[in-house]
C-alpha cells in the first residue's frame, strides 16, 4: 500500500491517471466478484479459500515487476482485487466458524488491535524502502511482500479447519436449503447502513485533512499527528470499545455511540472555520479522535451483526452479499462529503450528522428483519449457532461472558 502508487509511476512509467483508473477498475471488478467468491468459499471451506487468496496474491506481487504497460496493470489489478475478494469472505467466515460465540467479538477486537499494528509495522518498512530513492531497492519491494504472503499461505494452512472445511467433496455438492443472503432484505439494509457508518473512514482521510489545509489557519504538518492518533487508538482501544457487545441488542447500544461520535466530530470539526492558532489545532484533533471513536464502535457493532444475522450454512455468501451492499452504502460518500463540507461549510457539515442519524434510526428496523428472516427459513438449531458472545450464558442464567475465560486464544476482526 505504501510504496505502490511511487512504483507504478516511477518503475512501470504509468501516469498517475492510469493508476487512478486502474484502481477504478479493480474496484468494479471487486465489487461484481463479492457475491460469487462467497459462494466459493461456502463450497470449498473458508480455510481453504483463505489460503488460495493469500498464494494468488503472492503470484500478483511477483506479476509486478514484469507489467510495462496500462493494460498489464490493468490485468494484474483486476485479478488481484477479485482474488482479495475471496480472501476477505475466506477470512471473515472462517474468523466466526473456528471461534466460541461466547468468544467471537472480544476476539475480533483483539485481532482489529494486530491489523492496526499490522499497518504500522508495514507502513514503517515501505517507507524505509522509498527513502532511499533507489529503483533497485523499489525492485524488491514487490517480491519482498510476494515472499510475505507465502508465508501467510503457509500459516493459514496450519490453523485448526473450520466446520465448512470439514465436509466431504460429496457433501460439498449438496446444495443448503432455504433462500440465500440475496433474499434477505434485512441483511442486505443492515449492510447497506453499515456502509453508510463506515463513511467515517471518508471523513478521516479524505475530507477533514482537505478542510484542515483548505478551511483552517492549521499548519498541515499536523495532519501526521492526527493519523498517528487514529494508529494509536486503533491499537490499544479495540478491546474497550467492543466490551460489552455481545448480541443484537448491545450491538445497536454501539451503533447509537458510534452515531454520537460521528455527530461530535461533524460539530467539532465545522467549528474550526471560525478559530484561530492552538485553537484551532486542538478542535482538529478532538474531531479525529471522535471519528477515530465512532470507528471503533462500528467494529464492534458490525462483528456482532456478522455472528447474529448469517446463516451459519452460508457464511461465505453472506460475507459476499454483505460486501455487495456496504460498498453501495459507502462509493458515494467522498464526492458527496467532499463537495458538502467544503462548499457547503457549516450547512453541509450538518447535512452529513442528517445522514448519519437517518442511518442510526433506519438500522434499527432492518436488524429485526433481518433475524426475523433467518427464524422463518432457518432450523432453529442450526440458527442458535449464530447467536453473539454472552447469548449463550444469558440464555443459561449466568452472567454474560467478557470473552476472557481463556486469555492464551489470540482474540479477533474482520478487516478495515
């Protein structure tokens, strides 16, 4: 991610244009492919699919320094997006099929927390590799992350199988009964209000660094800080934000925080106009920390949902559709922010909160349609299966549990 735009422009001798394009391009790809590769992995096992992903994208890495032209980037992006695509239902089905319910969402924010390290760590080594502005050293880089994801390879094929992985080729052909995650309006509205909440990340990269150097007396260098406090948060909070989270009802408890968040930022943030130096500096912060906040309940929310509203027989298609309508939720949001807060100034700032609220309310609804359709056309004991972290020792009587029982099992995430 950090040194590719610098390689494909230096090394290959694409515009900067072409590169933009080429991403376009792969993200339609991406976007057609979700609902296909989910049913993949639902057929072959998560374990699996997740291992292929992880070997095709290596192969992709290693293309890289063979392209010369649009069309071979093209080509390479395209397959590696839809690959990518494969990877992520692989990954998420398989987080929550090899993991205890009473487990799944304290452990996906202790995984959040390591692919927040991950970014760093990576960040940091591609950006050792572009200072020293040397094409050999920009050479290796691609063969260096196709070394990497071999290794990931290898280690996805040493975890414990999953429940999907473990049927027989003759079972596999079996098709599951009952309607798919494309006839299930409530999951398909949940994603999509998802999708609109994660426009936070629009917010964060895109439009209040735009409004920081277009709108405020702010120096930009603060951008860096503003980043290394979202890094920051993005590490050592996700444990914190998602306690507590542990079936439908909680979740939405989230998502109305994640809500206020957002707001916060919107107001905070559309205050800087006015301000002046430290002022200024400070209020832009404040903003980023609490989108950073609303960032972090959304994880935790969207896990719950993930394990609440699946059939657990189709995990990958679901993953898959869930992608489908959480992009349409989301494509919009940078042209749309962008041209609202930097043209709109104050005004626009709180047609954006609107938008969240609108989507803080609606998703209410649509997560009750949604379980309603899995009672309707799902046997209940395999639909007990789905149910959150803590459902389970509610339902016993006992106390919910934190996700802490067994604190030597690495705890989870779905990716950003």
């Amino acid at each position: 991610m950090t040194g590719s735009a610098v390689f494909f422009t230096k090394i290959v001798g694409l515009t900067a244009a072409q590169v933009g394009l080429g991403l376009t391009f792969a993200g339609i790809a991406a976007f057609l492919a979700a609902v296909p590769m989910g049913r993949l992995v639902d057929r072959y096992g998560p374990k699996r699919m997740w291992a292929v992903s992880a070997a095709g994208q290596a192969a992709m890495f290693a293309v890289w320094p063979f392209i010369t032209d649009f069309k071979g980037y093209v080509a390479m992006a395209v397959a590696m997006e839809v690959i990518g695509a494969l990877g992520g239902a692989a990954f998420g089905a398989y987080t929550i099929d090899v993991l205890p319910a009473d487990e799944r969402v304290q452990s996906r924010a202790y995984m959040y927390s390591a692919l927040n390290l991950g970014f760093t760590l990576g960040s940091v080594m591609g950006g050792i590799a572009l200072a020293f502005h040397s094409n050999e050293v920009l050479h290796a880089l691609p063969w260096f992350t196709a070394a990497a994801f071999l290794v990931n390879a290898a280690a996805v094929t040493r975890l414990p199988p999953a429940s999907h992985d473990e049927r027989s080729p003759e079972e596999r052909k079996v098709r599951v009964p009952g309607p798919g995650p494309l006839r299930n309006p409530g999951w398909l509205l949940t994603e999509f209000f998802l999708g609109v909440f994660w426009t936070n990340q629009v917010l964060l990269n895109v439009v209040i660094p735009l409004w920081l150097v277009e709108q405020t007396d702010a120096p930009r260098v603060v951008l860096a800080f503003l980043f290394a406090t979202n890094t920051v948060m993005c590490i050592f909070l996700p444990m914190v934000t998602s306690r507590g989270v542990r079936d439908l009802s909680t979740a939405l408890r989230a998502i109305r925080l994640c809500s206020t968040f957002f707001v916060l930022s919107c107001l905070i943030t559309l205050a800087t106009h006015d301000t002046v130096g430290w002022v200024t500096i400070a209020l832009v912060w404040l903003g980023h920390v609490t989108v950073t906040g609303a960032e972090l309940y959304l994880s935790a929310a969207s896990w719950s949902f993930e394990a609440e509203l699946m059939d657990p027989r189709q995990r990958g298609a679901y993953q898959g559709a869930g992608e489908l309508t959480g992009t349409l939720g989301k494509v919009w949001a940078p042209a749309v922010y962008t041209f609202l807060a930097l043209s709109w100034g104050a005004a626009g700032w709180l047609v954006i909160a609107g938008i969240i609220l609108v989507a803080t309310v609606a998703i209410h609804p649509s997560t009750r349609l949604a379980r309603r359709f899995l009672e309707r056309h799902v046997p209940a004991d395999v639909l007990a299966d789905a149910r959150a972290s803590g459902s389970d020792a509610e339902d016993a009587g006992g106390a919910p549990s934190t996700g802490r029982a067994d604190v030597s099992l690495p705890e989870s995430v779905a990716g950003r």
